[in-house]
C-alpha cells in the first residue's frame, strides 16, 4: 500500500494558541559520588506552533527548592539556567522536594521524590556483524541488578567519546520493571560504536510521573503520523498554574568502558 | 431450554389467540427459488390480490401464508425477476414451490412502474440498507475489487473509516460496535489489507442486509447495527466455473449440484498477486517483501425432506505482510456454520445453528538478539434457536435464543532463535458465557398499522481460566488487590432487557411513516492502539471494571414513491452509555496485563437526518443521498473529562450513484462522494523540553480535516452465452477509475519538526563513520498531508462457462 500513499507539506491555518511558561526542573543525584546532588531549571515561553525560532528564554524569574525538611536553596540564572546557589545536600530514598517558581506575579509549585537504586553494575560490549536493522560495530550493555521490593522505573544515557568528538544518545530510553522485577536487567545500546571509543552508560532511578511524562514525550515526539498516528495528546506534567514541563528527581550511576 | 421456549411458545399463542377466528383456515408454504440456479430469493414478495395481505420470504426463501378455504391469486416478485401470477384453490393445507425467471434485459420505464411492489412502503423495518448483489458489482471501486462494504459506505448514515476503508461508521457509532454475521457467525475483523478491501468476496455473496436502526430482537451484541451476509448456495442445477482477473486479486468459483435440484456446492476462492510482483523486483530491498491475503469460502446444503435442510459453510482468510523478511504482520478470520431448517407444521419454522469463529493476529520480528512471536486471538462458540410462527397473515411470532463461549487470548509474546534477549510474556486467558433469548410480534393492526414489538434478555459472565483480576483505585489508576479466578468459575454477571419496536402507518397506497427503537447491550468491546485496520484489534469482555455498552436508538421515517422513485427521509437520536475509549496518556496497551486500567467509558450522543431518492429498476438504476449528522463523545478521563466530537464526526456527506445499460452488452457506472472532514487534534503552540520541539495540543478533535470528495467511473462490456453462436461462455470486462479527477483527499495531517542532511562548511553532506548521511532537525515546523489514493486505474476480466 505504500505504493500509493504520497506526501506533500501544506499550510494549515491554526489558531494561536495562548503564550505559556515552560519549566523543564531536574534534580539528579549521582550515587556514586556523596557531593554529587546536581540541580537545574530552565524556563521559558511557548510559541505558535509554525514560529521556527527558539523559545524565549525568562531570566528575571525567582526559582527557589524546598527539601522535606522545609530548607530553601535559592538558584540564580546564569547562562539560561537556574543553577543553586550552594549545593544541595545529599538526598535518601523517599526524600522529596519542592519547586516554587514566581514570575510576573504567578506562583508555579511542583513536588517529586527521590527512589534510590542499587546502581549500575558494570558495562560490556560485544562485536556484531550487520543485519537487518543494524550496522556491524560493537554495541555496548549495560548490567545492573533490580530491586525486586520497589516499583522501579528507569531512564539509560549513552555518551560516546571518539577522537574529541563528544556525543549523546539522542533517545530518550526508559522501562519499567514490570519484566525484570527483582531479576537482573541488561539493556543494549542500539548504536554502533568502533575500536578506539570511550562508551559511558549511565542508568537512573526516575519516578513514575516522570516516566509517564517521558513515555508520552517520545509518543508524541516521535509520532509516526497517519494511520499509525498515536492519539494527540498534551503531557501529563506536574507543575500546577498551567505550567507546562516537569519537575524531575532522579539518581544516576555511571559507568565507561573503552573499545579495543 | 426447550422447555423455556415451548413455554415461551404457549404463553404466545395464548395472547394473541384473539387473533384467530371459528372460520377454517388453510396455508399455504412453499420456497421462492431462482429458476436458473435453484437458489433462494431472501425477501421475495407473497401476495394475495383478493385480501390485498402480503409476506415476504425469510432468509431462507421461505414463506407461510394462513386463508381462508377460497379462491386465490397469489402474485409473487422479486427485483430482476419476472412477476409470477399464480392461481389457487384452497381447501386443503398447500405447498407451493415458486420458480422466478431473471428478466433477461432491463425492463422499459413503463413495464418497471407496473411491476413495483411498493415494498419500501409497505415493509414494517425502516433504517435498513441492502442493495442488490448485481448492483454492487456495477459500482465502480478501488482496483475493481467488487465489495459490498463498499457499496453500503455509499448509503445515507454509513461512513467509512478513512480513504479507502472498509471499516463501518454507522449512525455516529463506534467501529467497534457493529455485529458483522457471515452466515451467522461474528466476524470479528472484516478487513484485508490494512483495511482497503472487505473479506467478503462478491462472487459469493448472495444478499446482505445492514440495519442502522430498528434492529429486530433476533440480533444483538452490538450497539449500532447488523450487517447481516449470506453466502450463496451453488447452482442446484447445473455445474459451473466462474472467476475473475484483477489488477489486485483473481478470484475462481467452482458450484453445482449434489443432488440435482435437492443439494448444492460452492466453493471460491480469492488471492492477491502484489506479493508475486514484488518477488520479480531485482532490488533486495523490494523483493524480500511481501504483501497479500487470500481467502476461502465453500457452502453446501443438503436437501434431507421437504421439511428437512441442512447447510454447512466456513470461511478463511489470511493476511500477510512481511518486511525485509524480518518484520512479519498477520491476520485472519474464520468461521464455520452448521445449521438445520426443519419445518414443523405449515406454520412453524425452524432455524437451529451451530457456529464457531475466530480471528486471530500476530507479529513478529526476526533479527538475531531480539526475535520473537507475538500472537493473540479471540474465539467463539454458539448454539442459536430460531423459530417463527406465522399464525396468520396478519400474525407472526418469532422467537428463539443464543448461547455462546467466548474465549480471549489477549496476547503472547514468545521469543525464538537460542540468543533472543527477550523473555517468554503472556497475558491471562480469559472466558465469557454470553447467552440471549428473544421474541417478536408482527401484527396488523389495521389495513394501515402495523407494528413489530419485541424484547431481547441478554445475560453475561465472565469465566475463570485461573486469570488474574484487578480492582483498581478511584480514579482508575492504582491496583487495590489482585484475584485469581478459579477455571470454570463464574464472576462477573451482568443482564439487562433491550425492548425493540417498529411501527408503521400507511398514509396511502405510495407513502407510509414509520417508526423505531432500539436498545442494545454490547458485552464485548475493541481497543485499537491505531486507526488503520492492522489486525491489532483487542478485544476486551465487559467484566467487574468494564462495563457493557448499551445504546438506545429512536428513528422516525417518511417513505414515498413517486413513479419509478423511491424517496425516503429518516432521522434519528441515538444515546449511547459505556462507549469505550483510551484514557488521557493512556500506557501501552499491548502486552499490558492491566489493560483495563488504560480505558474509560462515558457518554455518546449521534443524531441526523438522512434524505435517500432511489431508482431502483429500469434502464438507470441509482441513487441520491444527503446526510446531516453529529456525534459526540463524553468520558471521564479523556479529554479532562470535557465533551469532544467523535473522531467520524462528519457534519454532511452527500452520495450520487448512478449506472446506465445502454444495451446488453455495455453499461457505464459513475459515483460522487463529498463528505465533510473528521474531526482531529492539531497543536496550536510548541515549546522545548530536553531540546526537543514538543507539540503543545488542541482539545481533542477541535480540528477538522479538509472535506472529502472524489468521483469514480466504470465501465462493463459483457459478452453473453448466445445459443446456436460460437460463445460457449459469458465474459466480461469492467474498467474503472477511482478518483478521476485525482483529489489529494487528506488521508491525514501530521505536524513534525523539519529534518535536514547536515553539511559542512563547504556544503558537502556530512557522513557519519558509517557511511550513513547525517540529518539534524532544523527546529522549522511543519505539517505534511498524506493522500493515498488518486486517479487508480484498474482493469478486471471476468468469466464464467
């Protein structure tokens, strides 16, 4: 049927949608490390959907987290993000935080915790001859073991370092653990590498609203359109005031493995 | 069971024993039969010009008419066939078989007016739409693939599901929601190839009936209509092979008598050559793949008594889709039939059956660490009782039951090769007893009223099959305990009454009014990831977290007929409860052992007018038809809760179709269709999460599509059988061209980030280590149209000795 199905870019007439604050929030906590509690947001507007330039970013919010305990750490806009501004202290399991963002008189409030894991156990790679969906390369797997007492939820990074050239996975990768619960997971990257590449993989814990808000952002990103179109939707974000984005708490482990 | 319906029976000839009078009545019965080939004519018209009463002949070409002891003059017709007048004198019970001759050429205007029957009129039912078998192979279609879907999407209040589908939308309703019978047994899915073609082929269908509205007691399961196929029977009479070439598929017919006169076969066949195309391409990457279906119909009926007959028939066909031999994708239907006619006495007539079928689907994907199977199905199992009773001309009773199992195997995933990473997942099998017992009354009530009433008892069970159930939280997303449902055991339970009534008045001998109502319970619901027809269909029972799905339909109609017209304008209101859909970021639902989690259920409301002017006979044959319509859609969950247009929301649709025979031998067919655009989701800002352009959305279906509209053409040569002449056979070639004029009707519009080759300084493309080129998004957004279908020619050469 592909034989008679065509394509061609229209023009559609559509209405202007309202502007809107966007706030993309993370908390990442790195397990390996005791100081490494890292915090961001990054707010700006919406546009018309066929305005082609970047969104305008807001610098003159006041951004500010609360721990459980009631602490506020302020963070300052430097280089189109809110950056803390003295570091967060290491967060435990079931430890939740708090977003307030105001903003030309609006107050946006969020809130999301911390579900710790056993980290990343090691990472390996294996040679493969092409096939049908893949390049011949050396793909690389990540090993961890799972935390059968929890509902997990988890996202995979992938960076690879080749000659100076530093890239990024550009798949968001998220599971549950629904297969895997309690048992050993292994998730392959679906990128070829080659001799002489540094791999990093790192895996994190995230919550569930944030792998629903992630499993709808690759829905929607990644709509095929047509008959195999999912359903149009708006992500199920967490920030209250009809902010759009979310607040997400996560831990990462992370490990490298060189290619010979 | 028995003794329910003998009881059933009693308690009926009881109440309307007024109906009968001291005076001695006798019947007479008989079948209505097609002379050539023995077969017989389903809705043929039985009148008795002394008592202006009238029947018409059942499905199975029989009819009962009760008189008193006289002198009679029973005229009997059938469209394309020429009327038959027949004296009689009752004084003893009659049986008397009718043979009708086909006309052998079109009748001239004059002849065509005299010889109506005003049965439009004159009939109880309203809402319906059939058109005759030779009708539906005139109207040209997409690659000459004759279809009677096709054919019943160009009727007043039926939509199609998207350019080209043979997916139903009736009155406003769901896909889900129409019961699909192939010689009585639920065809689940009716769609080959992503839903372009129907499963039923045209060179074995007999008669089809679908009903909007008024739906009589004897069907139910479904919320908003019946589409009632028959398969043909085979020429009782003679041997004979008949067949087709297409551009799509070739299709071969092989029927004849068992038993002349008394028992028949038939046995066709269809297949798709697109695959055999596809091998001869040098290029690997086309010749891996393959796509095609086939399917399988064979029937046959034995004649044990006069009173006795036996008919045995199936159906099978495949799907196949299959990608660089790695990407596989399949699905088929079967079903099969056993089904007993006995005649009890003159005026009881029995219809016992005995059904099973089944769809199943399945992927797959084959590349070294991740191969696997996926497959799923659903099946069933049914014994059906039918009786009518025709007490007198004036009075018939119909009554019967049906009980079926169903079986649910929502879905395997296997993984195959020895270094497959995935794991072995399956989901519970599941189980449902679904039983309904029913009883109508047709009575004149005056030579002007007449009127239908009945009522159908629907009950539910789910079965255990060690599955596992769920309750879930209030807002239907968290688990608060888990069961297990021991094998055989019964949960569950759900019944309810759906009263049906149909009334019509005779405001004179052209015109009438009419009236209907219909409520209707649905205990099996689809679930659809995708709107093309994949076969991915899921189906799920009602159950302690679904509800069944119940519709209520009132219709008011006005039938006249002016000369050789047939005018009717109907309208409708049909309340719906229980419509299923996905919930708001609704989880996977393939594999999901929680699948009920992921739906919602709410309200629906549809509501039209329907305007048909029809000429059903002489030298132009065609129709006209005008539809305003709206339907609309409130659940909890979707859509915040807010109410939304149905996604076939199709505010008007307009349908011309006419074909002319210019003589015997060439006939020129032409449709129009306009119809309004469905109703869709488009965004209306975006912003960036993570760098990504993400779309920020409409409410649902705020949007509409550009209209639809498109013509078609097709031509018939016919070269008949002349006796005497070197012609042993009948050929004949159809050329058609759908969409003539070559609309680009918008199949869909999709909103995506623009992507570009990346270059370097010099312009040059950039490759990554590879080999492949590199692309990047532009951060421009646009929005692309799909169009499938314009301008397709097509050629069909058909033959038959």
């Amino acid at each position: 049927m592909i034989q008679f199905s065509c394509t061609e870019i229209i023009e559609v007439d559509l209405n202007e949608g309202e502007k809107r604050i966007v706030i993309e929030a993370k908390i990442i906590d790195t397990l390996e490390r005791s100081d490494g509690t890292y915090a961001y947001v990054k707010i700006s507007e919406t546009n018309s959907y066929f305005n082609a330039n970047r969104p305008q970013v807001v610098s003159n919010a006041e951004v500010s987290i609360y721990d459980n305990k009631g602490e506020k750490t302020s963070l300052l806009f430097s280089n189109g993000l809110y950056i803390p501004a003295t570091p967060l202290a290491k967060p435990t399991n079931g430890s939740s935080f708090t977003l307030e963002v105001k903003y030309n008189g609006q107050r946006y409030v969020a809130s999301n915790k911390l579900t710790t894991f056993s980290g990343l156990d090691s990472l390996s790679y294996s040679y493969k001859p092409k096939d049908a969906l893949f390049e011949e390369g050396y793909y690389s797997k990540l090993f961890a073991k799972e935390d059968g007492s929890k509902e997990n939820y988890y996202r995979f990074y992938f960076r690879r370092v080749n000659n100076q050239i530093d890239s990024l996975y550009d798949i968001i990768a998220i599971t549950d653990d629904n297969l895997v619960n309690g048992g050993y997971l292994d998730f392959e990257i679906g990128i070829p590498t080659q001799q002489g590449d540094r791999v990093y993989g790192t895996m994190a814990s995230i919550s569930k609203e944030e792998y629903n808000y992630l499993y709808n952002l690759n829905k929607q990103v990644n709509n095929p359109g047509g008959p195999f179109a999912n359903q149009p939707e708006n992500l199920p974000g967490n920030i209250s005031n009809g902010a759009l984005g979310f607040f997400g708490v996560s831990q990462v482990s992370t490990r490298y493995v060189d290619i010979r | 069971m028995k003794r329910i319906l003998t009881t059933l029976l009693l308690f009926l000839l009881w109440a309307h024993s007024y109906g009968q009078k001291t005076l001695p009545k006798f019947t007479v019965t008989g079948l209505v039969k097609d002379a050539k080939t023995g077969e017989e004519l389903i809705g043929s018209s039985v009148y008795v010009k002394e008592t202006k009463q009238g029947v018409t002949t059942n499905t199975y070409g029989f009819y009962s008419l009760s008189l008193p002891e006289g002198v009679y003059t029973l005229q009997v017709t059938y469209l394309g066939y020429v009327t038959h007048t027949q004296s009689l004198n009752l004084k003893a019970d009659l049986r008397i078989d009718i043979k009708l001759e086909e006309q052998k050429s079109q009748l001239n205007e004059v002849v065509v007016k005299e010889n109506k029957t005003n049965k439009n009129i004159n009939e109880t039912k309203m809402s319906t739409v059939s058109v005759d078998i030779k009708e539906v192979k005139k109207i040209p279609i997409l690659m000459g693939e004759v279809d009677i879907v096709k054919a019943v999407q160009l009727m007043p209040g039926v939509q199609s599901a998207g350019d080209g589908s043979t997916n139903m939308i009736v009155r406003g309703g769901n896909i889900d929601q129409n019961l699909i019978l192939l010689d009585e047994a639920i065809v689940y899915n009716p769609s080959h190839a992503v839903g372009f073609f129907s499963v039923f082929n045209g060179d074995v269908i007999k008669d089809f009936e679908l009903y909007k509205g008024g739906i009589p007691s004897s069907f139910g399961g479904r919320s908003s209509s019946v589409m009632d196929v028959r398969m043909r029977d085979g020429n009782n009479n003679k041997f004979g092979v008949s067949g087709g070439i297409g551009v799509l598929s070739s299709r071969l017919t092989v029927e004849g008598p068992i038993q002349k006169e008394k028992s028949s076969f038939i046995i066709s066949g269809r297949r798709t050559y697109f695959d055999l195309f596809l091998k001869m391409s040098p290029d690997e990457n086309i010749n891996q793949n393959t796509a095609g279906f086939y399917d399988l119909n064979a029937k046959a009926n034995f004649t044990l008594s006069q009173k006795d007959r036996l008919y045995v028939s199936g159906y099978f066909g495949r799907d196949n889709i299959a990608v660089a031999n790695v990407l596989q994708n399949g699905w088929g239907n079967q079903t099969a039939t056993l089904r007993w006619n006995h005649i009890y006495t003159k005026k009881l007539f029995s219809n016992v059956t005995l059904i099973y079928s089944r769809f199943d689907y399945g992927f797959g994907l084959d590349i070294p660490s991740q191969s696997f199977n996926y497959k799923a199905e659903i099946a069933n199992k049914s014994i059906k009782a039918d009786y009518t009773y025709y007490v007198n001309p004036k009075n018939t009773i119909r009554f019967g039951s049906w009980i079926t199992q169903h079986s649910f195997q929502p879905g395997e995933l296997k993984p195959t090769g020895d270094n497959s990473i995935l794991q072995y997942n399956k989901l519970d099998k599941q189980a449902a007893l679904e039983q309904a017992y029913y009883v109508s009354h047709k009575v004149d009530l005056s030579s002007r009223l007449t009127t239908e009433y009945g009522v159908r008892f629907s009950a539910f069970n789910n079965i255990g099959a060690d599955n596992k159930t769920y309750r879930f939280s209030a807002d239907g997303l968290d688990i608060l305990d888990t069961n297990v449902r021991r094998t055989g055991s019964f949960y569950g339970f759900v019944a309810g009454i759906e009263p049906r009534l149909n009334v019509k008045y005779s405001v004179n001998s052209t015109s009438s009014l009419k009236l209907s109502y219909n409520r209707m319970r649905q205990y099996l619901h689809m679930i659809s990831p995708v709107t093309a027809s994949t076969g991915q269909d899921m189906w799920i029972p009602s159950s302690p977290n679904i509800k069944p799905q119940i519709a209520d339909q009132i219709a008011v109609g006005y039938f006249k007929n002016i000369g050789v017209f047939e005018a009717s304008v109907e309208t409708y209101y049909k309340y719906m409860q229980n419509v299923i859909d996905l919930r708001d970021n609704s989880n996977a639902i393939l594999l999901n052992k929680t699948i009920e989690r992921e739906v919602r259920q709410g309200k629906g409301h549809a509501y039209g007018v329907e305007f048909l002017v029809k000429k059903p006979s002489g030298k132009t044959t065609g129709w006209a038809s005008y539809t305003l319509a709206k339907s609309d859609r409130q659940i909890d969950g979707v859509n915040q809760g807010k109410t939304y247009p149905f996604r076939f929301d199709r505010r008007h649709n307009i349908n011309l179709v006419i074909s002319h025979n210019f003589n015997e031998r060439i006939s020129l067919s032409a449709n129009w269709i306009f119809a309004s655009g469905e109703a869709v989701t488009f965004p209306t800002a975006r912003y960036e999460y993570e760098g990504r352009v993400v779309p920020q959305f409409s409410n649902r279906n705020e949007f509409r599509m550009p209209s639809y509209h498109r013509a078609d053409l097709s031509l018939t040569v016919n070269r008949k059988k002349q006796e005497g002449k070197v012609y042993k056979n009948e050929s004949s070639w159809v050329f058609s061209i759908y969409n003539v004029y070559g609309r680009k009707n918008a199949y869909s519009i999709t909103f995506r980030e623009e992507k570009a080759p990346l270059k370097d300084a010099d312009g040059n493309i950039v490759k990554d280590d590879f080999g492949k080129e590199k692309y990047y998004y532009t951060g421009k957004t646009e929005a692309v149209k799909t169009y499938l279908f314009s301008f397709v020619p097509s050629v069909t050469y058909n033959f038959k000795f």
